[in-house]
C-alpha cells in the first residue's frame, strides 16, 4: 500500500532538499553560463515543441502541494493548473503509452509574467539542469541530473511501494486531481 502520510512528508521534505541541493549546484557551477529565464523574450516552458520533461508521481504531489501552501497561490491556481494540464493533454495528445519522451507540450504550470510557479520548492530536475547556453561547451554535464532523478525514483518507489513510473508533467498533474476526485466522492 505504501508509506503513512507522516512517511509522505519526510519524503517530499527530502526531495525538496535534494531539489534545492541541486538548484544551488547548477547556480553556482553553470548559471553564470547561461542566458537570464527572467528576460527571455520566448521562454522554453511555454514552448510546445521543445518542452518534453517527465516527472514521477512524488514530484507531481510536491507541485501541487507547493501550489497548495502558497500564499499568492492556493486552491483556484491548482484548479488553473489542472486546467492547463487537463488543455495540454488534448491539445498535444499526450499518453501514457508509447514512446512518452517524444512526445511535447507547453507546461502547464509556466504562467506569463509569471514564470514557473513551483520554481523554488518543487521544479522537476530536467528544468534546473536546463538554460539557454551560447556555448555547447558549457553545458552542464548530465551525470549529476541523472544522480538526481535515480534518487527520487527512489523516494517515489519508498512512498508508494511500486516502481516509479516516469510522465509527462500535465498527465501527472491530471491523473492527481482525477485520484482526488476519486477520493472525495467516497
């Protein structure tokens, strides 16, 4: 069946820390590298052929309850994301079959004028290893990230007691509200 939800919370309290741990990393050893998301004219999340990041079920809880938590945010901007979730999934015809990472679409927690809004608390490894660099050299090597996602596909696997399973960030979102849906009905 899984963790408690006290087990829940120890581990999205971890993988914040390991999130932040990673932010700090990419910052200091690539983001004086890279071009300012803040002032991009055509920023990547909102860009539909190129944006094609997967998450676990872990990550998809920590963005809605960072959603959740906010005081700028709360319950009508979940309800917004869903919607931009639920949009995302048939305007691109996202699946949970197939090849899933050939598939793209604009992410539906990118806000104009806005940016990302779980940025600092719950923003998926493949966005804070990701900028727009002048260089190839300077990319930042990919080890590390991939470090990153084996260990919260093993904080996912602890919590829910199953193998992660790896999808697109609207069907997650998605599938989250549909489960809460679920459980508010019985």
């Amino acid at each position: 069946m899984g963790q408690s939800a006290r087990g829940k919370g120890r581990a999205l309290a971890r993988l914040r820390r390991l999130k932040q741990w990673f932010a700090r990393y990419i910052g200091k050893n690539y983001g004086h590298l890279a071009a300012d998301c803040a002032i991009c004219p055509t920023p990547c999340c909102s860009d539909a052929q190129f944006v094609n990041v997967h998450i676990v079920r872990l990550e998809a809880e920590a963005m809605v309850e960072t959603l959740r938590r906010s005081p700028q945010h709360g319950p009508d901007k979940v309800r917004a994301v869903q919607a931009r979730a639920r949009a995302a999934i048939a305007r691109y015809g996202l699946t949970e079959t197939g090849d899933t990472f050939a598939q793209t679409y604009a992410c539906p927690l990118f806000e104009p004028g806005v940016g990302c809004l779980v940025h600092w608390k719950a923003k998926p490894a493949a966005c804070i290893q990701h900028g727009c660099y002048e260089r190839w050299e300077d990319l930042p090597e990919t080890g590390t990230q991939r470090a990153v996602e084996q260990r919260v596909a093993a904080l996912d696997e602890a919590v829910y007691a199953a193998p992660a399973v790896w999808l697109p960030i609207p069907l997650w979102i998605a599938k989250l509200e549909e489960a809460e849906g679920h459980q508010s009905s019985s």
